[in-house]
C-alpha cells in the first residue's frame, strides 16, 4: 500500500468509545479522511456533522481531534494491543511489509519527535544544548572541554529523538537508518490517548 489515514474522534468514556454508534461514525470520518489531500487533516463541514449526529444520539461530548495522510512508496501501521496508540508511516523506497509494521511499533515505543536532526524543535536543541553547556561549566570544565561535551550531549541527544538515528527497538544494534537499508522515513503520525 501507498497511502495511509490515521484520525483521532475523542470522546469522554471508554463506555462512549466502545458504543456501536460512536464507532460507526469514527469509521465514517476516516472514509471522509481518506478522500483529503496527503498531510494534516482538517475536520470538514462533512466530518463535523457525522460527529454533532453522533452527539445527538449518545448524548455525550465528543469531537474530531485531529488526523494525518501519509504517501510514499511504501506506508505501514501498527495498532497496539490496548488499542490507545495507533501509529502509521511512509518510506521512500520498497521496505517489506513487515518490516514497516516493526518500524511503526519503535515509533510507538520511543516516541521520535522527528525523522531526522533538522526535524527537531529548534528551541528544544537551543535549549538542551544550553543545559549540556552549563552543567560541564557548573563541573568545573574550561569553556573549550565544555563546547566539546556539548557536541557529544547532542549527538546523544539527538540519537535518542530522532528517529533515523534511534536504536531499533527489536535490535538495539542497529539504528533505525541501518535496518531500513537505504530507504527513508518521510513521513509518520502517532496518536495516543
């Protein structure tokens, strides 16, 4: 497959979410999901009416939450168990099927920020780098040993949120760039309750 949607349909109770009805909208919303362009998904005049309709008839709060259409050569998904983490993914070259599923289960154990360092929130590495910083100096370090520190501290830093460069959660010898074997992320949604 080369495309695929992942939305979000909160609701206040587990009791609401295992409701018939409730599901049968949440479904809905998706096929309507299916039918937007690659990216964000932006609930439509469409998908706002299924979920109010819904509201009408169970009688509890509930609203799109958000959601998000991948394309690549190649996308995978992974649900897991509890059903409270979905994850989906797309790559730039064939990958094998299940390979895609392992790496859309790393992605729901580690939590990446983003695919790759330039991904990452530029604050949040000003930030880390800044504290990476200030403790070598506050251990006595000289400024020069310190800027040295700082570089090892974001290259850790870095393996650990991006998600090319993680260790691969079924072989932690390998990062997750090393298992694909020349194929790229370019793009990955995680929604969890």
């Amino acid at each position: 497959s080369s495309v695929a949607t992942i939305v979000e349909v909160k609701c206040e109770t587990d009791f609401c979410s295992r409701n018939d009805e409730f599901q049968t909208m949440a479904d809905a919303v998706l096929a309507l999901a299916m039918e937007a362009d690659a990216g964000d998904i932006v609930a439509s005049d469409a998908m706002t009416t299924l979920v109010h309709d819904c509201f009408g008839k169970i009688g509890e709060n509930m609203s799109f939450g958000r959601g998000m259409k991948l394309a690549g050569a190649k996308v995978g998904h992974y649900l897991h168990h509890d059903n409270k983490t979905g994850v989906i993914v797309a790559v730039d070259k064939d990958v094998d099927a299940d390979m895609l599923r392992k790496v859309s289960q790393h992605i729901a154990f580690s939590d990446p920020l983003g695919i790759v360092e330039a991904d990452l929130p530029a604050e949040l590495m000003e930030k880390e780098a800044a504290f990476a910083k200030q403790e070598a100096i506050d251990s006595g370090k000289n400024e020069e040993i310190a800027e040295k520190m700082v570089v090892g501290k974001m290259r850790k830093f870095v393996a650990q949120h991006a998600l090319m460069e993680q260790a691969f959660v079924h072989d932690d010898k390998k990062s997750v760039r090393e298992i694909l074997g020349g194929a790229t992320v370019t793009g990955f949604a995680r929604f969890a309750l």
